[in-house]
C-alpha cells in the first residue's frame, strides 16, 4: 500500500505573536509539505499479520514553520514493522 500525504498552508499571523513577544516578526510564510509512506505485508498466518513499513516526512525537505522561531524538521526518513495480533 503506498499512501501519499500533502499539506497546504497560506500565509498567516502566528497566534502567539498577539502578545508583541517580537513586534518585528508576526508572519510566517506559506508553505507546502509532502509525506510519503509505504507498507508491504510480510506474513499473514494463524491471526498473526507482520508488515514492513517506510515513510519519508517532509519529502522534498521543505523549511517551514508552524511558529514563528520554531523552525520545523527538515527531511526524516523511518523504517521498521509492525506486527497485528489478532
């Protein structure tokens, strides 16, 4: 299963900056963010189901943040498995 996720968000004020905790800065950019994952089934018996899983956050390693000052991760790449007990 390959599953994508996109993220859209335009120009704003940042909430926090109301309180004139930096009166320069009060804005953050518009950004766009893309996140890719995957998983690919191992093994299915006697209720026990094991996949392998991959993701690739913020896949073409965007700089962005959510708040001003607090600049978010850039590129992150995970890998492992995850196993269902039924």
């Amino acid at each position: 299963m390959l599953n994508l996720n996109l993220r859209y968000h335009s120009e704003s004020e940042d909430p926090l900056m109301k309180f004139n905790l930096d009166p320069e800065v009060n804005t953050m950019d518009a950004m766009f963010v893309a996140d890719v994952g995957a998983s690919y089934p191992i093994m299915n018996r006697n209720g026990v189901q094991v996949q392998a899983v991959g993701r690739v956050s913020n896949l073409f390693d965007s700089e962005y943040s959510t708040f001003v000052h607090y600049p978010m991760a850039g590129r992150f790449i995970s890998a492992g498995f995850e196993v269902n007990l039924r």
